[in-house]
C-alpha cells in the first residue's frame, strides 16, 4: 500500500511513518519543516516533498503516485504562537480541505485525521467521561479549529463518500515530541535532564490522560485496517494527576533533585474530559500496552541520550546569536562611508594648501559612489558630509555663514550634490528592486523545477519497476528493457510510433491502433498503427458518440475487453489521459483467443501505465517550452522542431506505422496574409504547421497518403491558398544547413 502522512517528520507523524514502513508499505511524506525534523525518519525508505499541505503542488503528487491512504497529521496551531493565529488556523484548515480534495478527486480508499480530546471542552468534575457520542463543546481555539476540521472530513464523507476516521487522541507523549508549555511531560522531561527547576501551570491534582506515541501510532495503523465507525477516542484510559506522575518519575525513572514549583495550587475551576477508549478497542482490537511508567522510562532515557546534541545545538545558538549582535556586515558600510570622507577630506585640504585646481569635483565622485554601491540611506549620509565640507571650506577661505548661505557658487555646489546623489540612488534602488523580484522569480521556478524533476526521478523508478516486473513474467521472451529507451521521448507523436512496437512486441500482437481524441471528444482520429494489421475495415475518422463502448472507455478511463467478440471494436481498449484529460485511445484488434487471460489484461495496463507516464511527461515538457518551440503568438514550428518532427515522421512511414503527406504554402507574405488562421480553420487539431529556415511554410497532414491530401488540397484552394505537395527530401535539400539522417 502507498501511504501519504502529511506531518510525516513530527512527533507522531514519525513514529507513525515506522510503523507502516516497518509493516511492508511504501511511505510518502509531505512536511513543510516548520517544526518536523529529517532525522526523525534518517533509517527508513521514503519519498519526501517539502511542501505545505495547502500547497497547489501537491496535486502532482497524487497525479504521478496512486496514493492508496492518507493519513493527515500536519498542524500548525498547537505549537504556534498565539499572536497569529489567524494566519495558522486559515494554513490549518486550508491544508485539511487541500488533502480531502486531493483524496476524492484521485480515490484515495481511505483518509485518516489525528483530532484532540480538546474538542469536548472542559467541565467542573474532576470525574468527567465522556464517549463519542459526548456533546462537543470546545473550551479552547485549538479544540474549535479541530471540531471545524472534523466536520470537513464528515463532509467529504457524506457529500463524496470518502471513507475518512477520525481519531480523538488524548495527550500523546513521548521521544522527539518538542518541549514546551503546552507538551508537559517533555517539557518536565527537558527540566529535569538539564537540571532546572520544573514548573508546573495548573493545579497539580487535575487528572490529565496520556497516552504513548507509539500507541496512538499503533492506533492509526489499526484505523487503517479496519472501517466499522468513523470515529475514535484513542487514551490510555488510566488518568493521572501532576502529584503521581512526579511520584512515578521519582521512583521508576529517576532521581528528582531539582526544586518543584507550583505556579497554582488552587482547585481547579474547570477540569479536562477523561476520554474513554472502549470503542476503539472493541472495533479497532486496539489495545495501549505501554503503562506510564514504562512509556515515562522510554522518554527519559530518549531526553537523556539527547542531551549532548542538544547542548551542541544550544551551543551553535549561542554564538550565531552573538555573531547576530556584532554583525560586522550591517556596520561596514558606515564605516566605509566615514573612511572615504576622511580621504576626501584631507585630499581637498591637500589641493587647497598647493593651489591644485581639478577639472573633477572629488565630493560629487564620493556621492556617486556611494549612490551606485550602497543605495539612498548611505547617499544622504555622503551628500551630507559633502555640503558640510563645502560650507567648511568656505568658512575656512575667511567667509561668514551669512555669506556663504546667501552664495550662489555655495548654492550650486549643495544642489548638484542633492539633485545628482539623490536621482542616481533612486535609479540604483529601483534596479535592485528589480533585479530582487527577479531573484525571487527565479527562485520560485527553481522550487518548481525542483520539484518536478524529483517527480520525473519517481516516474523513472517506478518506470523501471515495472519493466524488471514484466521481465520477470513468462511472456517476456523479448529483452523488453528496450521499452523504457523506447519511450523516453519528450515528442509526443514520437511516443505513438514508439507505443506501437513496444504493444506489439508485449501483447504479441501485429494488429495495434493508436487513436488521438478530438479536443472537444466528438472524433477519434487514427494516428498509428502496426505494419502488419490489417487496415482494410479499419476506419481512420469515428465519431464516438456511434460506439457507446469507446464512449465508456473516454468517460470512466479504464481498460475494455470485448468479451462479446463485437467484430465492429477492437478487441482491447485502453485510454492515454493527461490531467484527467484522455488524449488518446489505445486499441489492439487481434490477438489469439488464449490470450484473453487476466494476466494479460494487467499487462496491458501496465504498459498503458508506462505509455501514460512518458506522455505525461512528453506533454509537461512541451508547455514548458512552447514559447521557445513556436513563433509568436501562433501554433507554427520553428524550423529546427518541424524538421526534427518531420523526420521522425519519416523515419515511422519507412516503418509502416503512419502515413503523411507534406504540403507547401506558396505565400511567402503569409505572416501578413491571415494564411495560418484559414489554415487552422481547415487543418485537422494534430496536423503540424511549421517553417524552414527560410522562413517558408510548411503543413505536415498527419496519417494522409497523397490521394486523401487532394481533398485538403481543394479545399485550401477554395480558401485563396495555394499549396504544392512535396516529399520530406524536398525539404531537408531546402536546408541551408542541416544534416538528416533516416
């Protein structure tokens, strides 16, 4: 089973992650790092994505993985600071919806969500139990974000029939949980290792229920096999109060030196719902095996043995933090600044002093410099220091204030200074602005590029899991390691041709069709096929609304078999789909009776699988490019990709796959003439427009002989466009500089 845990590096999220991989299954993990950590999963096999659940791109996992069960752990609130919440409970609930959307859109079989005990609220018996079917009455935001959450997935569940559990934990502790106020035991945990005072926030009396990680993790793995009700509490079902879990830590675990604080000793007003766990134990055949003491034994040892790395780590804090506070960079520029006016200074003094006179004023090169290097805070400073200089050489030369403000020389000087720094910084700052959002553009693409080609890596490896799969069957007398070469195009109709002899050589088959569908799915239109079928009843055009089954196949996107041997449809179907998008039918209309085996069913779809993947990936790649691949703002080639399509066009009518007739437009003005919009309003949606170097145009018809091309030929004419068919030799002889080579 393929597992998608979101959160899959935090505290539960790991152990839970172990847990599954540990029982055989295939683990994906999509965590944003705000507080999940890489080393929690160091010694496991798993896929991870750097991504936030709410992250769009999430949808590229599920379109290039059958993520067969979600389990959602990521959240943001518990841990957060309370001066956003707004923000981190829009990212929280934002993040859920992303997930079930994803899992009903893509028939994920099961979604599970880690809720809280929070969501019943509080009450004023230190005795309250509640099950269930308990009134939810949040006493908190958190408790209020987790029941809002909830009723997402109820939902999804009623609206969509996504099969979601519900898992209400108590208070989960255990190794790799973060200390702090909210996580009591590992924040006494961290106290006690690191010999501090222990602090304690509420009554010491009040009975708190918890639960071990690894048995809440075992819990969701018990979820996951298991669908009788939509919803658990998951607790230890053995309460215990602050005064006795100290006693515990005291006697089983360890010695207690440090000095207990009691902030409030008081009764408590209000006391937090004990959860009974009945249910899930009877339906789930869930049972907690760690007791508190062996659970509060675990964790200890845990804290313990991390204590020098985290005394590393507090360490390497420390000095980034004072490395922070003399940060030499921030004070370098002012320093700078004072350095260079000091030369100015005692270079203006020294011209002064030998009666040197420069065509160059040296105040105004400091401004500029300053302007270009460090932008308008530090071309005030330097125009500042400038003027003051001036006014100080004036006063110097045996003049009054009063004179020197009222100088029109003074003046000019000041001015230009002002003006010149003043304009020039601007400029400077606002071609850093830019150069700065471009950055960031280029880094966000980089993320994205990242990101799918980590993809595209996935797509090779599960690529060439099925191939070692397939050869390991007894049908695979042929080296079909060849299928993965084969395939590896990134031209589309490069990969029909390819899709031919690997179906052929599979499926034992000389009979393979390969129909593209019309982009508003009213026509099939066939577009390869195999050398040695037999075309003569094979229709090259079918309108799909006349053959309910190819309708079926286009709508639900599964395999056919024409196990009624209607001789009017191939024997197998199976559609080619990009974005839930079928772009092709694949279509095999002969083969032996025997061969109506399931086995060879599952073959055939896992290499439509295969021929799936390389389209996808084919067709990713061409958007990618297409500002590069055509002229501007219109769907014609550039010369170096029509001549490379073209001739892998040949090469498949050499081969007997697909037929095509090559036309040239005798319009040398057709850029000016509206020739390519009469053309596309005449043309078929796969046949190809392009340009030779010289600026020619050219029509590819796509699986046309010569005879069938007349009709195009006529009906262009009609249009005022004059046409010549040509062969492909024709055209590469037209090159200036371009080797072919069939």
């Amino acid at each position: 089973m393929k597992l998608l845990i979101t959160g899959g590096y935090g505290f539960l999220g790991s152990h839970t992650a172990e847990l599954f991989y540990k029982e055989g299954h295939d683990i994906y993990i999509i965590d944003n790092l705000s507080s999940g950590k890489k080393e929690n999963l160091a010694n496991i096999k798993h896929t991870f994505y750097n991504l936030d659940a709410s992250d769009k791109r999430c949808e590229e996992i599920f379109t290039n993985t059958s993520i067969d069960m979600v389990v959602h752990l990521a959240s943001q609130y518990r841990d957060s600071d309370e001066n956003n919440l707004y923000e981190i409970m829009e990212s929280d609930v934002l993040g859920l919806i992303n997930m079930l959307s994803l899992s009903q859109k893509y028939n994920v079989k099961k979604f599970i969500f880690a809720s809280s005990s929070a969501i019943y609220g509080e009450s004023s018996s230190d005795t309250f139990s509640v099950n269930e079917e308990s009134i939810c009455v949040p006493a908190s935001l958190y408790g209020m974000n987790m029941l809002t959450k909830e009723n997402y997935c109820n939902l999804y569940r009623d609206l969509y029939g996504l099969e979601t559990i519900i898992l209400r934990f108590s208070n989960i502790y255990g190794p790799r949980q973060t200390a702090n106020r909210k996580n009591i035991i590992a924040s006494i945990m961290n106290q006690i290792i690191n010999k501090e005072n222990v602090i304690i926030h509420e009554n010491t009396s009040m009975l708190h229920d918890y639960i071990y990680v690894e048995d809440a993790a075992f819990a969701i793995y018990k979820a996951a096999q298991y669908t009788y009700s939509s919803l658990y509490n998951i607790s230890s079902n053995n309460p215990i109060n602050m005064n006795d879990l100290f006693g515990i830590l005291n006697t089983s675990v360890t010695d207690i030196d440090s000095c207990l604080m009691q902030i409030n000793d008081e009764p408590a007003a209000m006391y937090e719902p004990i959860i009974s766990n009945n249910r899930a134990m009877k339906e789930l055949h869930w049972t907690p095996i760690y007791k508190i003491q062996k659970g509060l034994s675990l964790t200890y040892k845990w804290y313990l043995n991390g204590k020098t790395a985290q005394s590393k780590e507090i360490i390497k804090q420390q000095n980034n933090t004072f490395d922070n506070k003399i940060n030499y960079k921030k004070a370098l520029p002012y320093l700078e600044n004072i350095l260079v006016f000091i030369i100015i200074f005692f270079l203006n003094r020294m011209l002064i002093d030998n009666q040197i006179e420069l065509p160059l004023d040296l105040k105004l090169v400091y401004i500029l410099l300053f302007a270009i290097v460090y932008g308008l805070k530090h071309t005030y400073i330097s125009i500042l220091l400038s003027c003051i200089l001036v006014l100080w050489q004036k006063y110097s030369a045996g003049n009054d204030f009063l004179s020197i403000l009222y100088n029109v020389d003074t003046l000019l000087h000041i001015t230009i200074y002002i003006f010149t720094g003043t304009v020039l910084s601007y400029v400077i700052e606002d071609k850093k602005t830019e150069i700065h959002n471009k950055t960031d553009e280029i880094n966000e693409l980089k993320k994205k590029f990242d990101f799918l080609y980590q993809l595209n890596n996935e797509n090779k490896s599960i690529i060439k899991e099925l191939q070692e799969q397939i050869l390991q069957s007894e049908d695979s007398l042929v080296k079909i390691y060849q299928i993965v070469d084969s395939l590896k195009s990134l031209e589309p109709k490069e990969i029909f041709s390819a899709s031919v002899n690997v179906i052929e050589k599979i499926m034992k088959s000389n009979d393979v069709l390969i129909y593209t569908v019309s982009k508003n799915g009213y026509y099939m239109r066939l577009i390869a096929y195999s050398a040695k079928g037999k075309l003569e009843n094979v229709k090259k055009s079918i309108r799909i609304d006349d053959f309910p089954a190819m309708q079926n196949v286009i709508k639900s996107r599964k395999i056919y078999i024409n196990r009624e041997f209607n001789n009017e449809l191939p024997l197998m179907m199976s559609p080619v789909f990009i974005n839930d998008t079928v772009v092709s039918v694949i279509a095999i209309n002969d083969m032996n009776f025997e061969s109506l085996s399931l086995y060879k069913q599952n073959l055939f779809q896992v290499l439509t699988n295969l021929i799936t993947s390389s389209f996808d990936r084919a067709y990713r790649y061409e958007s990618a490019i297409a500002a590069e691949k055509y002229l501007d703002e219109m769907y014609v080639l550039k010369e170096k990709y029509f001549a490379q399509i073209l001739q892998n066009i040949i090469i498949s009518k050499d081969r007997n796959i697909m037929d095509y007739t090559l036309l040239r437009i005798w319009d040398d003005e057709w850029k000016n003439n509206n020739v390519v919009s009469k053309l596309n309003n005449n043309l078929r949606e796969f046949d190809i427009l392009g340009v030779n170097d010289k600026n020619q145009l050219f029509v590819i018809l796509y699986n046309t002989n010569n005879e069938e091309a007349q009709f195009v030929i006529q009906r262009l004419k009609k249009n005022e466009i004059e046409v010549q068919l040509i062969n492909g030799e024709e055209f590469y002889d037209n090159l200036s500089d371009y080797t072919f080579t069939a």
